[in-house]
C-alpha cells in the first residue's frame, strides 16, 4: 500500500497540480490511515471505524473532511488502476463543512487597518505595505509570504502571484499599494544590503523571509491598533473583504475570479453573498416598483 500511496501521490501532483502544502498533508492522513488499518485489508468496516475515530477525537469537519477526501480519492485511484476490486469508501458520508467564507470586515475597518501602520520605521513600512498589498491584490497569506522582487512591477502597477498548484496569475496593484511598497522596498537594503530579482518582497527583520506565522501576527497586530477585534480579522478576511467590497461596487464576477485565482466561476460566486442593506440599495435603483 505505501507504493500505492506513492504512485497517487505523484498522480496528484502532476495530472492534478496540487500544492506541496496539500501533499504533505495527504501524506500525513494518509500515513495516518494506514497506522489505523495496522496492515489489515481495507473493508467499508474498517474504514467507518477509521471516521469514528477521528471524531472520538473531536476533530473539526473540516479536518475529517479533508482525511475522507485523502482516503476517498486513493481507493478511486487505486480502482481506477485496477490496483483494487472494490472502493470500501463509497458508502462514506463525508461531514458538512461550515462557511468556510469569514464576514468582510466594512470598507471604513478595511482602511483603518491598512493604515495603521503608519510609516514611522522600516518595519512600520513593512507591514504597511504588507498590509496594503492583501487587501488590494485579495492575494492569499502563502502568495503574499512567496512573493519575490522580479514579481513586482511597480511602473505598471501589476505583480506576478504564484498561487495553488503553482498557477500564476497578473494582478493590478491600486496606487496606495503601488505607494506603499515604494516606501519599503528601499528598507530592504538596510537589511538584507544585497537584493537580486528572487529575494522575497517581504522580509523579517533579521532578513529572512516573512513567513505565514509572521504575516498573521502583522494582522493581528494592527488590528488591536485599529480598534478591530483580532479575532475577525486575519489575511483571509483580508482577502474576503477586497473581493467581497469589488463585488458590492459592480465588478463582475470573471474579473473577481482571475483576480483572486480561483479555478471555477462556482468558488466565487459566494461573494454575491451581500450584505441586505446592499442588496436593498440595489433594488431600490433598480426595480421598477420600488418606489
């Protein structure tokens, strides 16, 4: 089973493009399953006995969600290559997932955020520009972190983001993230003193790159300074709300969905999702009896 294991794995990879970071955690489930199965034959038992488990264990619906769907697709895979006679997982439900959407946070808390940096210090300017970038690209935490100099192109106000499955995609940068950046990039130079085309954008301050951990504690940070409660914000909401507040000002969903790079129109259809007092205002310009 642990070639078998392999050889999906490398299916996923390649046919399917999946992230390293999904790998990995396919091979930690994965793994995970077979220590369970403790080298018996896999039955539909075995396998509700494996789910059962997870939850004696109270794990989230989405954690659980995620090891069905790892041992789900390898008993496809495996029946697909005739490597097995049977799928002892296509009887298993698999657990409702809540929203995984998070509330956008208003335009006034957006900018407020963005702006609380102020621009003061290098590391000010770093998380200002960090800051400015999520909200104005909707870019996620691991392309903002992954972010290298010869993505940037500040001139013509576009950068380069290398999202899930190492897809890329062109995405405009407003003029206050356009600003931003030019603030801190000279930083960069008091800090790393040499800096080449694949240098990250974003640095620590011991030089190295920003890392996830280190993007979320710049949210968390400037949102206390902010007056926003910390735990609704985080680069996600970040993200939720630049896609979110386009949608409310009329841009129409192809471009919300290029710009955020989501694989299907259906991913981004949630951000019709407006709030009811927009909704409202919309019906009442509108209808014709609204009045």
């Amino acid at each position: 089973m642990s070639e078998c294991i392999e050889e999906y794995l490398i299916s996923l990879r390649v046919e399917k493009g999946l992230a390293k970071n999904t790998l990995i955690a396919y091979q930690r489930d994965l793994d995970q399953y077979m220590a369970f199965l403790d080298g018996s034959e896999p039955t539909d038992e075995l396998v509700e006995q494996f789910v059962s488990h997870l939850r004696q264990n109270h794990l989230a619906n989405a954690t659980i969600g995620r090891k069905i769907a790892a041992i789900r697709g390898l008993h496809r895979f495996l029946l697909i290559e005739e490597l097995r006679e049977s799928d002892p997982t296509s009887l298993l439900q698999t657990p409702r997932r809540p929203d995984p959407f998070p509330k956008a946070v208003t335009i006034e808390e957006a900018v407020a955020l963005v702006e609380a940096p102020g621009s003061e210090t290098p590391g000010a300017r770093r998380d200002s520009a960090l800051l400015e970038f999520l909200y104005a690209s909707g870019a996620r935490v691991s392309e903002a972190v992954g972010l290298d100099l010869g993505d940037l192109d500040l001139t013509d106000r576009i950068v380069l983001v290398t999202g899930k499955g190492a897809r890329q995609r062109l995405v405009p940068l407003g003029a206050k993230a356009v600003d931003a950046m030019a603030r801190w990039l000279p930083d960069r130079l008091t800090i790393i003193r040499v800096s080449e085309p694949g240098d990250p954008v974003f640095l620590n301050m011991r030089g190295g790159r920003l890392s996830r951990q280190g993007a979320f504690d710049v949210v968390k940070k400037h949102a206390a300074r902010a007056g926003i409660e910390q735990r609704r914000v985080s680069p996600h909401v970040l993200r939720h709300s630049a896609a979110t507040h386009m949608v409310e000002a009329g841009a129409d969903l192809r471009t919300v969905q290029e710009m955020l790079g989501h694989a299907t129109i259906s991913t981004t259809q949630v951000y019709t999702r407006v709030s009811p007092a927009h909704v409202m205002e919309i019906y009442v310009q509108a209808h014709p009896r609204s009045r």
